[in-house]
C-alpha cells in the first residue's frame, strides 16, 4: 500500500506546477496622483515602465489595476497586505465577491469570490500615509485559487522621500 501511494506521490506534487493551474495577478494599469502641482506624472502608465515611478511622499496616491487570473481554476481569495504605511481601498465586482460570513473584509483588504468566478478585475487605490527613514514603502498582494497549488503574490516597490528633510 505505501509503495502505490509513492508511487502517486509525484502525480499529485506534479498536477499544479505541469497544469499550469497557478494563479496570476497582472498589472494592467498603475497611475499615480501627486498632491502637488508636478506636471506630466498624473495619468502615464507605469505598469510597464515601474523603475520609472516619480518619488512619492506623504498624500501621494497610487492606482493599481489588477487582472487576477485562477488559470483555469476558480478563484478563491485576493488580501492585501501592507502596513500602516498606506491607507488603501478597493474598488471591485460586487457581484463576484462573497458577503457571506467575515471572509470578505474591505478594511482588512480581503475579498473573498464567489463559485465559478475565474478571473477578476480589482482596483487598488493607496495613498502614502507615513514614509519611515528608509523609504521603503510596498504595495503588496496575494492570490489563491481553488486549485490545489501555491498562489500568487506581486509586489510594487514605491520610492517615497520624507519631505521633513528639505
């Protein structure tokens, strides 16, 4: 009996990462909003081009939007997961995403789909609320699919200044 299972053991490891059946999350679209009169930042599109994000401080705004692909598998959850460093909001598809129990919380940045929900459109607005000495201010996020694999997880690295130095 432990031989069968064994020898099964490398089907079941193999399914998700032969099927292709992780999930995916793509950057369609990422704007940003100065709190400032910079001109030429607001509205250019830097999904393609992210090492070309302008600096950001405090009350700046980032627009991320998001394509989340189960590939092939039914989506299952998408969680946002930042520190206090940004105040997000998302902005989806009522109608694909569960209100039934806590498992859908807008304030914690989690949503939970529906059945027979494959892919999805979210949009993610951040806006700088505190810039430590080091900058390091991340937009981060994770999918996971009904599909029996890891899921997905994207992260955009955001410049900021902490505008006390000038």
């Amino acid at each position: 009996m432990k031989k069968r299972v064994l020898l099964l053991l490398p089907l079941f490891l193999g399914a998700c990462s032969d099927g292709g059946e992780s999930p995916i999350i793509k950057i369609e679209k990422l704007s940003v909003k100065v709190d400032s009169d910079n001109n030429g930042v607001e509205g250019e599109d830097y999904a393609n081009k992210m090492d070309n994000l302008p600096t950001l401080k405090v009350g700046d705004e980032v627009e991320a939007l998001l394509l989340l692909d189960g590939n092939g598998a039914e989506l299952k959850t998408f969680k946002l997961q930042n520190d206090e460093e940004l105040a997000t909001k998302l902005i989806y598809k009522e109608e694909e995403v569960s209100t039934e129990g806590n498992l859908t919380d807008e304030d914690k940045g989690q949503l939970r789909f529906k059945d027979g929900v494959t892919q999805s459109q979210v949009i993610v607005r951040a806006t700088i609320e505190h810039v430590d000495e080091n900058g390091d201010v991340k937009l981060e996020f994770y999918l996971s699919s009904k599909a029996e694999c890891e899921g997905a997880e994207e992260v955009i690295g955001l410049k900021t200044t902490n505008e006390k130095e000038n």
